[in-house]
C-alpha cells in the first residue's frame, strides 16, 4: 500500500499548492512545510515531486513566480496564485469533495 507521507496522487499534489498559495505566496520550501504544519505531519511534499509540480502549475497559468529574499536573507523563488489559478482551485476543490463523499459512502456501506 502506498505511503500517505510520500505518495501524493499529482492532481492532489497540485490543489495542495494551489490552496497553500491562496493564503500568500511563498517560496518552495515554505510550500512544503506549510503543508506538512496544516496535515499535522501526515503529508510530506519532497523537492522531487514539488518542484515539477511548480513548474507545471507555472506553466499552465495557474501559478506566477518571482525572485524575492526569504526570512533567513537568502534568494528565492516565490510563487503565487493568479486569478486563473484562483478558478482552478474553486474547481478543483469542488471535485474533491465529490470524489472524498463518494469514498466515504462507499466505505460506510457494508
């Protein structure tokens, strides 16, 4: 069975950045701490997958990025949310919550 902590599905991966950025933009590895803080350690997003999820996100349109200084006086690269992004999101969340009802009815069934 897969592990939660490192196996993330690429389209769950992807509405956990959007929603992560629709707070503020953030650099990389904010990203992924902010999503491990909010799962309460149960998700954890690594450079490998994170990183080509950013870019694609970025190539789609749905995410923009720019070079600013991070907390600890360092470059980085910080993404945030467009408007289309803020639409995919809406779209995506909605789905998700189609798809977990769905999950959760069957799993009550006997």
């Amino acid at each position: 069975m897969a592990d939660p902590k490192t196996d993330l599905l690429q389209g769950t991966l992807d509405v956990l950045i959007l929603k992560t950025l629709s707070a503020a933009p953030m650099h990389g590895w904010g990203i992924s701490q902010r999503i491990q803080q909010v799962s309460e350690d149960v998700l954890r997003v690594n450079q490998g997958s994170l990183y080509p999820a950013l870019y694609r996100l970025e190539n789609q349109g749905w995410i923009k990025s720019e070079w600013g200084v991070s907390e600890n006086n360092r470059k980085a690269k910080f993404y945030g949310l467009t408007r289309a992004g803020r639409r995919q999101l809406d779209t995506e969340t909605e789905s998700w919550e189609r798809f977990s009802s769905a999950v959760a009815r069957v799993l009550q069934t006997a």
